[in-house]
C-alpha cells in the first residue's frame, strides 16, 4: 500500500506537469509562429513479485510477476506543422511556407531563430534596421544585421517569394537591399525553447544548414504581408486538458483509497 501512495503522487505530478504545458498552449494560441508542445510519459521501473512464476502443478507460466512504480515526463516535445498562414497586408511580414527559420541576432552575440515573422524598423545611426518586435536585428545570408539608408521610402520595400528584401521606388526598377536568412534543421524538436517565439542551436538540433548555401535542403518560400498563426488546435487542448483532469483525479483516488487500507490496518485489533 506505500507503494501505491508513491505511485499515485508521481502520476498527479506528471499529471500536473501535463496540464501546465496544455496551459501554456492554450495561452499562446494567438502567438504568431507558436509551435504546440506535447508531453510524452514513461513507466518507471518494475517491482518483481515472484522469482518463479508457477501454477498450482509447479508448472512454470510464461509471465512475470511484476507491478510498476509509477510514471514520469520523459519529454515535452514541440510540434513544427505547419501554421495557418494569416494575411496582415504590413509590408514588414513574411511567413515561412515551408521548414526554415528566421535568424535574429541576440544581445549576447548569439543567433536565434524563429517562425515569427512579424518585423518592425529600428534606427541604427543614420541607417535603418529590420528587427523583430524585441529589437534583434534581423540577419541575411551573410550574417548581417539587415539595414538600409533612413532615406528610403519603406511602403517601396517588399518581400519576394525567395526572401530577397526588395526597393521599388519608382514602380520601375527593382533593386535587392538583402536576402533573409532561412535556416533548417536535421532535427527542429532538439532547439532549446527561448522567450519571444526564440529557439538556440544545439547539439540536439544539430547545426544550422542555410538555405541559401545548402542544395540538398528544399528550399522555403516567402509569403509576404502574411503572418504563420500557431499550430495549436484549441478543440484539441480541451480535450487533452479534460483527460488530463480526469487522469489526476483518478491518481488522487488511488492516494485516497491507499490510506484509507492503511488505516484500517493499523485499526486492527488482535
């Protein structure tokens, strides 16, 4: 019976661990590029009852005796599909129709990358930066920040389907300021989560491979003035959030019901 306390107090844990991210799903399912989490459970180790499994011949049974300990979070695992594409009709949005990422330079000289691309305009001296809404330059091909002269007519300035940032001032000529950076991974689930929509590299994930230099990717595609809406499916997170509930609920009984045996035993008189 103690050991059916300690295996209903680590399911309500992995049970509440499962209702925080579900939370944290449902709170982001308006974040642009949010991609949804998903916790994964894993037995714990098993108790071997019997040594010698017999019937009641002494013939040997095919089975093993055993009762487990419990359950724990083996790992919460983001999902990448792809996002609803939502049409903003800003000239400073691009959505990523495909596997790549935005790249962002950090405060600490570090990259992040990221789906959202919902960009703003930051001054850097006489220039002017594109940024994402904390202010990181955004980079191109090259791992620069990309800017251009504080004399350019911005509603002149549009994504193409490449990525390439283009000036149009006279409805004529078109001339290439930078090219954005799309960066894929060989395994996206292994980036190290960050705030602000940001992921890290790590030996996880792999190392960044650049779109622009790597033939053997499949090249995303820009879509401009749109935005990619979370993934989150919010039918889906209630019903995860209902069954997490109940598995909770279900785990505080076996608590409930373990004491109650244990009192009696110890009512017992001889």
């Amino acid at each position: 019976m103690m050991r059916a306390l300690w295996t209903g107090a680590s399911g309500m844990i992995a049970q509440q661990t499962s209702l925080d991210n579900i939370a944290n799903n449902l709170a982001n399912v308006n974040t642009t590029g949010y991609k949804r989490e998903q916790t994964d459970f894993q037995s714990l180790l098993y108790s071997k009852l019997q040594t010698k499994v017999t019937d009641h011949e002494g013939n040997p049974k095919p089975v093993i005796g055993q009762v487990g300990l419990g359950v724990r979070v083996a790992s919460i695992v983001s999902n990448f599909t792809q996002g609803s594409l939502t049409e903003t009709g800003r000239w400073l949005d691009a959505a990523i129709d495909g596997e790549g990422f935005f790249s962002v330079r950090r405060p600490d000289g570090t990259v992040g990358y990221t789906r959202n691309g919902s960009f703003k305009l930051g001054m850097n001296g006489t220039s002017v930066m594109l940024c994402n809404s904390d202010g990181y330059p955004v980079l191109d091909t090259q791992g620069q920040a990309i800017s251009f002269p504080a004399t350019y007519d911005t509603s002149k300035l549009i994504f193409d389907q490449f990525g390439n940032l283009t000036y149009n001032p006279d409805g004529n000529t078109s001339q290439v300021v930078a090219k954005l950076a799309l960066t894929q991974f060989n395994n996206p689930a292994g980036l190290l989560k960050l705030s602000g929509s940001l992921y890290q590299a790590t030996d996880a994930s792999g190392e960044p491979r650049l779109e622009a230099t790597d033939t053997n990717l499949k090249a995303s595609r820009i879509v401009a003035q749109y935005v990619e809406a979370s993934n989150v499916q919010t039918a889906d997170e209630i019903v995860n959030l209902i069954v997490t509930q109940r598995a909770y609920e279900m785990n505080s009984k076996v608590i409930q019901a373990s004491d109650e045996m244990l009192q009696q035993a110890n009512n017992l008189r001889s």
